[in-house]
C-alpha cells in the first residue's frame, strides 16, 4: 500500500500551498475553438461566394471578392488570434498577461493593490487584479482554470466583492 503523502504543500498546514503554484488562465476552450472555427467557415463562404461571381463573369467580381476576403480577414483574424492566444499566467513572481504571443504586461505582487470579485446582473463573475498604477486585469470567472487562479490570489491578497447596482 502506498502512503499518501502532501508533497506540494509546504508548512505545518499548508498555508502557502498556492503560493509558488503557476495558473494560466485562458479563455475557455469551446469559445477558442467556435472562434476559430467561424473565422475558417467565414473564409470558406466568402471564397465561395467569390468563385461564383468570377464564374458567373459578372464584371468586377475579381475586385470585389479581393475586398470581400480582405474585409473578412482585416476585421475577424486580430478577433480570432486574440480570442486564442490571450493568457494570464500567475507564477510565484507575480501576473503576466499575454496577448498575440508577447507580453503585454508583467506586474509583481508587490504592486498588486486590490482585488475585486465584480457579479453583474444576470452574468458570470469577473475577477480585478487592479494595480498600483491604476490599472486594471480582468477574467470571468468560467474562464479556464480561473478558480485556480482565484484561489492563488485568496492565498495572497483578501478578495474585496463588489456587486452591481441595480
């Protein structure tokens, strides 16, 4: 029989547990994937379109479908990458958050000053980092791994709840 022991926990009762664990929090996966998803069946729609105008040799079609497929690309594929590359990853140094592949922001914990938990009417929860400099980091709360996260911070800082008024 093997013993079960508490390896990740330090201390006589675990009080820094969630310190030096490292959260990444993204959006959630369905909407990644339905993002991605849309953006490729609104290329594919878009290109149809514009084959059956060229075919049809109705006079400008190679123009407007060139506007057509740039418009769509111009306007939904910086939507699509930020909706699938956007992170915040909390490690034992602090919050970083990124965007596109690079680092937006980079904040230690020491220049964390309060932390909201935000419930609007009728929607999901959002957690506020919000920073000595004023400002502020979001995520919902059915964001994927955001309870993790929100119990890292709980481990750090006292979680200051806000509720809308109505």
């Amino acid at each position: 029989m093997r013993k079960r022991g508490n390896r990740s926990r330090k201390g006589k009762h675990g009080a820094s547990a969630g310190r030096n664990k490292t959260v990444v929090i993204r959006q959630r996966r369905g909407y990644r994937i339905f993002g991605t998803v849309f953006f490729l069946l609104l290329l594919l729609g878009i290109g149809t379109l514009e084959a059956l105008i060229w075919i049809h040799g109705a006079e400008g079609a190679g123009a407007m479908g060139m506007v057509l497929l740039l418009f769509t690309i111009v306007i939904n594929l910086p939507l699509v990458l930020q909706l699938t590359t956007w992170k915040v990853t909390l490690h034992e140094h602090g919050i970083r958050k990124e965007v596109f592949g690079r680092t937006t922001r980079d904040y230690t914990w020491d220049q964390v000053r309060t932390i909201e938990d935000f419930k609007p009417s009728g929607e999901w929860n959002y957690i506020y980092v919000i920073f000595r400099d004023g400002k502020k980091l979001s995520f919902r709360i059915d964001f994927d791994n955001a309870t993790e996260a929100k119990r890292v911070l709980l481990s750090r800082f006292s979680i200051v709840e806000k509720r809308s008024r109505k």
